[in-house]
C-alpha cells in the first residue's frame, strides 16, 4: 500500500487529538520493505526532506541485516554532513518528587509508599545549582512530579533562581524543563521565566495501552497529554521537546507516533519540536510493568537511526539510562544531545558523602554515572566536538535545529565556533591539566574545520577567553 498524507482519517486541527491507532498499525502492517525501497527512502532522507509515516513504516519494518546495516550508514552520513560532530551537554536537575499520578513504570508514582519525597527549597537549589556550575555545568532541565504545589508560578520562580546563581564563572544559560502538561496560562507563565525548552513525553501514544500504565491521577487523560504541546504553542512557547518511554508498547507504533506528533505540530504552527527524546524503561522502585514490550540494543540501536533519518532537521537526546557502551555506539546515529555527570536523587549534586544510587529517592536507575569531565574527555578521544551553546535562543534565532540544516554555511559560521568557544571555557574553568591540553588539541584541530571568514574572530575571542572574559558568541 502507499500511503498517502492527504488521507489521513484524523485531519490536524489545533488542540485537537491527532492519533488514530488503527490507522497507524494499517501503515505498519501495509507497508512492505523492499530492498530499492529503503534505498530510496534512505537517499529522500540524505536529501534532507522529512519521512512521510509510509516511508519511515519501510525502515521499522526492514530486518535483513545488510539494509539494518545501510540504515545506520544513513543515519551516521546524515549526521556527519548535516550537523558535524559538536554533541551538547546538559544536566538534569530534580526539583521535587511529590507525584499524584500512579504511573506503573515510574518510582515517583503515588502508590510507591516507600518512596522519600521531597522538594528542594529555595537553599537547596542555590546549593545543587552551584555544585553543578563548580562542575562546569551551563545547560540544565529542570524535572518535577506533577503536584498541586508545582504550579506554573512555582516553575518559573524555580527557573528564574537558577538563573540567578552565579558562582565564580559559573552560570545557568539555559534551563529547560520536564514536567506535567499546563494549560495555555500556565504555559505562559513559564515562557516568561525565559525557559528553554519545555518537554512533555507522551510515554506511549497508543491510546490502549496508555491506559494500562496510567491508573489514576491527571495523567490518566491521554487526550489532555497528547495535546499540551499545541497549548504550549499556543501560549507562544514554540520550543517544546517530544518523547515516548520504550518498552510500554510496540516500539515500531511508538516510532510512528513521534513521526506522527512532529507532522501534526508542523500543520498546525509550521514548526516541528525541538527534541525528540528516546528514554527506554529503567529499573525503578515499585517497578511493575510486563517485559513483553521490552526494547533489546538491537532494536533500540535500529530505532534511533530511523528517528535520525525520518525527522533529519530535529535534535535527538539520548540520556544516561543508558550505559555507555550503548551510549558510545548511539552518538554515531545523529544525537546531539547528551547529558553528563548526571545525578537523580534529590539534591544528590550537592551532596559529596553520598556516591551510592539509592532507588528510594530516585524515579528509576541510571546507567551512566559518569562524571561531566569523563564524558567529555571521551567525546574528544571520540572526534566529537563538546558544546555548552546557548547563542541561538539567547539571540532570538529559534528553530535553530532547523537553521542548521537548512541554513547554508549555518555549522561553520555559528554552531561549530560556539561549541569552540563554550569548550574553551569549560577547559579554562573546569578542567584537569591533562583534559585541558587535549581539548586545546581538538579546539585547533576544530578551527581548520571553520568557514574561513569567521577563524580571526574565534581566535581573538579565545585570547579574550584565556584572559578570563566569558560568555562570547556568535
Ligand atoms: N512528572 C512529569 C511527567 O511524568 O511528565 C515529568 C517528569 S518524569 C519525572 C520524566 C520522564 O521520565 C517521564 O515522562 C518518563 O518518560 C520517564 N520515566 C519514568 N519512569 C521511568 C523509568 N522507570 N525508566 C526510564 N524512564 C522513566
Ligand atoms: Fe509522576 Fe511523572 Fe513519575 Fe508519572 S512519570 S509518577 S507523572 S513523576
């Protein structure tokens, strides 16, 4: 069958649900992968244009080897022409763990007695915000339970202390945040507070299944999740992040649901999101869910290079659920951005005394604890560029995930020279000796890589760099 965008049951209207599960699964159970097709699929994606859901139901339903193999080359060829190798870092940083849902996956959820709640007050968070920026931390998400106490309000005055830390040249540039759904005024309320991005994950879009998971509480409304991020656009906040939790349900129908959330936000405010994240389910306290949907690293490694190719212009991130092996293999099939020196437990940053993971005080188990400088140190050993930029949404530039790949000349006139700039720093501030020499190898071997017209400017801005200014970008 092919499958034609113009038939679509369920039309985009604003506000509107957008997910008509049998029609997705027709797609799947339709769709066959030939061989010259994936071919071609693969080379509509090199060519930068987005994947109808027909096209990406090809590459989720492709199992010879050699053409899982040629999916995979896409996605690593795509990645190295279109965004170069600059990977952005981030932390995250929970702020309470007070949840009235019950979400069967999650340690937070409502019915885990055992569960130590908290949340971090005004002292706290100063005290986990300068820990992080004594790291070398410039980028956070902010992550809240969905509780009466976390309002909007609440959100942004959260937001706006964060950014008020400041310690020796340490700073927050960016602060994004993971929370439950807001209504339009919400929304706008925490767009005030100069927020980043706001991600909503949708945990599975099967509207079934999604029922088993989410027993009680606010998030047992599908609809009311599925649409919050057009609420956020409507509000005005057009930088949101999507997600889907693998492992609740078939990862091909979740792969299609993405795809099919970012051409829905597309119709209607003709900007797609700016992330996509991919979390699969972790261990977690109380954790009571089937394995039946359970995603292997084969699947999960197929599954990222698909979501590369099918929306070529929007950033992936991939968190430290994932341990690094699976991580170092990942990176190569288009993320840009991971987190670094990541700690989950309430107020954990902060507190030196305690190394060990306990999942009391934790939503679920990390599996990548380590520390921001081991990240980077093998990012560069990695030929990958490390960056803590915020200039494009700092200067008003938004979608810039869409500018670098559309714009021409866009990496090596902006990108590339601030992720030189933000390393520089991290290794004037914050790094070991033997880290700094071999970042300033990598800054170098990065500048011949540059737009010839921009190379005196990085220079001089290094020089300004290593005579202690901060905070310079293109
Ligand atoms: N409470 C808000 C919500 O549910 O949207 C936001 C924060 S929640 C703490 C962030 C995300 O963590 C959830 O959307 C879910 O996808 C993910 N998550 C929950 N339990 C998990 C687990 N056991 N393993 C991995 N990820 C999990
Ligand atoms: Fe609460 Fe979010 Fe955990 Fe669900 S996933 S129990 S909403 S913190």
């Amino acid at each position: 069958m092919k499958f034609n965008p113009e038939i679509l049951k369920i039309k985009d209207e604003r506000m509107q649900p957008f997910i008509d599960a049998d029609e997705i699964w027709d797609i799947i159970n339709n769709t066959v992968s030939e061989r010259s097709r994936v071919k071609e699929v693969i080379a509509k994606s090199l060519d930068k244009k987005r994947l109808t859901l027909e096209e990406t139901a090809v590459l989720v339903n492709t199992t010879d080897p050699d053409l899982i193999e040629e999916i995979k080359a896409g996605a690593r060829e795509l990645k190295e022409k279109v965004y170069g190798n600059r990977i952005v870092l981030f932390a995250p940083l929970y702020i309470g763990n007070f949840c009235s849902n019950n979400c069967l996956y999650c340690g937070f959820r409502t019915s885990n007695s055992e569960a130590e709640r908290k949340t971090l007050n005004h002292h706290e968070i100063v005290h986990e915000v300068e820990a992080l920026e004594d790291n070398g931390q410039k980028r956070l998400i902010l992550v809240f339970g969905e509780h009466r106490t976390y309002t909007p309000e609440f959100m942004a005055d959260t937001t706006r202390l964060v950014y008020s830390v400041k310690k020796a040249n340490g700073e927050i540039r960016r602060a994004n945040i993971n929370a439950a759904p807001l209504d339009i005024e919400g929304f706008r309320t925490v767009a005030e507070a100069g927020i980043g991005t706001y991600q909503i994950f949708q945990e599975t879009y099967h509207p079934e299944a999604y029922k088993w998971y989410h027993l009680s509480g606010k998030k047992a409304d599908y609809n009311w999740r599925l649409t919050s991020l057009d609420r956020a656009q409507e509000a005005g906040l057009d930088d949101v992040g999507i997600g889907a939790l693998f492992g609740l349900y078939d990862w091909r129908f979740e792969v299609l649901g993405l795809v099919r959330h970012t051409n829905h936000l597309e119709a209607c405010y003709k900007v797609g999101p700016h992330t996509i994240s991919f979390p699969r389910i972790k261990d977690a306290a109380s954790l009571n869910i089937d394995d039946k949907y359970m995603v292997s690293d084969d699947d999960f490694k197929k599954l990222v290079a698909i979501l590369r190719l099918a929306v070529p212009y929007t950033g992936l991130i991939l968190t430290a659920r994932e341990d690094h092996d699976v991580r170092k293999e990942v990176l190569q099939y288009g993320v840009s951005q991971i987190d670094g020196g990541t700690k989950i437990e309430l107020g954990s940053y902060s507190d030196t005394h305690n190394e060990d993971q306990n999942l009391n005080k934790e939503q679920f188990k990390i599996a990548d604890a380590r520390s921001l400088s081991e990240v980077i140190d093998e990012l560069i050993d990695d030929n990958y560029l490390p960056s803590f930029c915020t200039a494009c949404y700092r200067l008003g530039r938004t979608g810039e995930h869409f500018m670098e790949f559309s714009v021409p000349g866009f990496i090596k006139r902006f990108c590339s020279p601030n992720a030189i700039l933000t390393l520089a720093e991290y290794l004037e501030d914050y790094a070991s000796e033997e880290l700094a020499e071999k970042g300033w190898i990598a800054i170098e071997k990065n500048i011949r890589e540059l737009d010839e017209s921009v190379v005196v400017k990085v220079r001089e801005r290094l020089d300004k760099i290593k005579n202690g200014q901060r905070d310079m970008y293109f």
